[in-house]
C-alpha cells in the first residue's frame, strides 16, 4: 500500500534519538558531546530513585535533582523548578519519567531555551513534540514552539519495563490514539501516515507480548519504538476529535490522562471511520477486523484495558455537561460534530459498551 499523495507539506524535527537496553548511562556522554555541564534532573516523586541514579552517573556534571513534577505540568510547580534552575545555574535539563515529567522539563526550556535530554519512561509521546501544556488556576492552555522540542531523547526499555501493567495498556493506546487520529489530519503527509502506521504496528504486535512477559526487553524496546513513532506524528500533524474529547473530560471533569485515552479511542475512531472509512482502513487491518472503531475496542478488551468512563468516576449526569463542552470550539474533524452524535458516543463510552452500541 502506497502513502504516496499528490500535494503536501511535511515538516520534521532536528532530534537525535538514540535506542538501547541501558542507554541511560549514556546521558553523560550526551551532555560532553554537547559542550553541558550542569545538569538539573527532572521526575515526580516516584521516580526520583531513577533520577537520582541518573545524577549518580553525572557525576560533577549534575547540578541538582528536582524531583516534584505533577500531571499537567502546573505553573507553580514549573516556578519552584525555575528558582531552582537559577540557584544551581544550570545549564540544561535531564528529564526522566513520562509527559508529566518531560511536560517540566519542556515548560524550562519555553522560558529559558535550555537544551532538554530526556529519557521517557511512558509511552505518551510528549519527548518528540514541540507541544507544551500547562495548567493555571484550574486551566489548561497548550502552545507549539521549536524551544520546547527537546533536542536528545534515549529510550532505554529497561526503564519501561517498570512501567505497571495497568499503566502499559493505557500509555500503549495513547500512544495508538497519536497515530489513529495522524492518518485522518487535515495536514497528514505521507510520512506521518507511514509512520503512524509502523507506530501502530509496532504496538498490536508488541503489547501482547509485554503482557506476557513484562520485563521481555525485546518487546518492550519495540512498543518504545512504537512510542517514539506516535510521538513523532503527535508533533507533526493536528489532532481531532479523538483529543478534543480527551482534553474536555481531562480539563474539567479531572480524569486521567492515559485512562481516559484507552476508553475514548475505540468511540472516536468508530465514529470518524463512518466518514472516511479508507483513511482509517489501516487501522481495522492492524488490530483484526473489518471495522476500525470496534478493531480497537477488541484489542483494548484482549488487553484488560479500563473500557468504561464510569469506573473512572465520571458520573452520568455528567455526559450532557460533557457533550456541551465538546462541540464547543470543536477542532478540525473529518465527520461533523454534532451534539447528539456526541452524547451517544459519550453514552457508549461511559457504560463501556462497544461503539455503535
Ligand atoms: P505521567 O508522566 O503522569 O506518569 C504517571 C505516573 O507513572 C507518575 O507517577 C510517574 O512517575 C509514573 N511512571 C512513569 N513511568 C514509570 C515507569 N516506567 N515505572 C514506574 N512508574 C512510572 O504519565 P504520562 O501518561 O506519560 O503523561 C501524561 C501527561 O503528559 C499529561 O499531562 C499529558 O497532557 C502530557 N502529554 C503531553 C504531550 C505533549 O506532546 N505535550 C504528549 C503526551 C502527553
């Protein structure tokens, strides 16, 4: 199948990305190769053992460890970090966790241009993107800028591998969610589109494997590798309803990022596939099936994925509220967005019923 189309704009992003088992004990020789020398660590509180290990291997060139990142990378955390930045006069940042961790890392550099290495250890993408969101006062706003793309990423599977399992699934279909929404963009090229669909590959023939073997260090590197693909289209292209309606219950109704994404999937892509039905053809093809949304709802299942808003504590007499919000400012979407469309979806999604159902 050829991803080859007549007219396009295509950008991409100068990031060294390097892969291997291990490849975290490479963050020093990263930074000489840079000309760094003082490194402040990022991660949240539970991982602040990984970036502790990391300042260990630094050695004279870790300046501090800065261990409180939080989900949705909250301003007040961010200003902590810069007075922080400040006192040790650090000259870069070394983020290692997931998008919460790497969302901190990211909001330095939007201030101070400071070159980011970042080791992920989630799937959610965040590394390869130039987006930073931010939260104020109960706000999330999100912007693009070339400051905020980190310049070095090593993706090391031996850190994924602690990754819980409940987590794995859930960071896995997030992942998946970047790359599904790639192939319908506005400005999809065929390069996302290729790799949105390696990304998406990566992950159908991986996943099952990591939960068989969680610490099977083959299948971990290559759902990283499906990460780094996803991640890379996420930065590369505009996102649709899929992530409207993430956004809109993660902003205002407090539901977790990852959790959240695994649910909504199978609804939003089984509702775009009813309008361009070629487009998302890949997608049935990868997961099993005929029907793009409800290939996603059966790997999700097979997976032990969450399947119902409910169980993440959104209640029914939520899902107008929520519907309301989601057509409003909607982004770009191939199918149109209406109101009762929505609700259904939603109604679907909050049961855990299979899409259409
Ligand atoms: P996260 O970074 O919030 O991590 C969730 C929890 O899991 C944290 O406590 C973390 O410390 C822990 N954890 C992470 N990796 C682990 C591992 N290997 N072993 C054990 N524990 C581990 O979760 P996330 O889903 O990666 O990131 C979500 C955040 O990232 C959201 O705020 C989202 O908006 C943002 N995000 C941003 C972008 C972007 O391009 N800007 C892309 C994707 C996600």
């Amino acid at each position: 199948m050829s991803y080859f189309q007549p007219e396009f704009t295509a950008r991409s992003a100068a990031v060294r990305v390097r892969f291997a088992p291990g490849v975290r004990r490479e963050v020093a020789a990263e930074l000489d190769r840079l000309g760094l020398t003082r490194a402040l660590v990022l991660s949240t509180p539970p991982q602040s053992d990984s970036a502790m290990a990391i300042a260990e291997d630094l050695g004279s060139r870790a300046a501090g460890v800065f261990s409180r990142a939080a989900m949705h990378t909250p301003v007040a955390v961010t200003e902590e970090a810069m007075a922080h930045v400040a006192e040790i006069g650090a000259d870069c940042v070394v983020a290692v966790g997931g998008g919460s961790t790497i969302g901190l890392g990211k909001a330095i550099a939007y201030r101070t241009d400071l070159p980011q290495i970042v080791v992920p250890t989630t799937y959610a993408g965040s590394e390869a993107t130039p987006i930073l969101g931010q939260t104020e006062n109960g706000v999330k706003t999100t912007l693009s800028d070339a400051k905020v793309q980190p310049e070095v990423i090593l993706y090391d599977a031996e850190l994924v591998a602690t990754l819980p399992l409940a987590m794995t699934v859930t960071s896995a279909l997030n992942a998946i969610a970047h790359a599904a929404e790639a192939l319908y963009a506005q400005d999809r090229n065929p390069l996302s589109t290729a790799l949105a669909v390696e990304g998406m590959r990566a992950f159908a023939s991986a996943l099952p494997r990591v939960l068989e073997a969680p610490d099977d260090l083959a299948a971990r590197g290559e759902t990283l590798y499906g990460a780094w693909l996803c991640g890379t289209v996420l930065g590369q292209v505009g996102m649709a309803l899929h992530h409207k309606l993430c956004h809109t219950l993660g902003g205002s109704f407090d539901l977790p990022h990852a959790e959240t994404h695994a649910i909504v999937l199978p609804h939003a892509i089984a509702y775009n596939a009813a309008a361009v039905p070629d487009l998302l053809a890949p997608v049935a093809r990868i997961f099993g099936g005929t029907e793009p949304g409800a290939a996603l709802h059966a790997f999700a299942t097979r997976a032990g994925a969450p399947l119902a808003l409910r169980d993440l504590g959104l209640s029914e007499a939520d899902l107008d509220r929520a519907a309301d919000l989601a057509v409003t400012k909607p982004y770009w979407n191939p199918a149109p967005v209406n109101r009762d469309g929505i609700r259904a979806l939603l109604d679907a999604a909050w049961g855990g019923r299979a899409p259409g159902t």
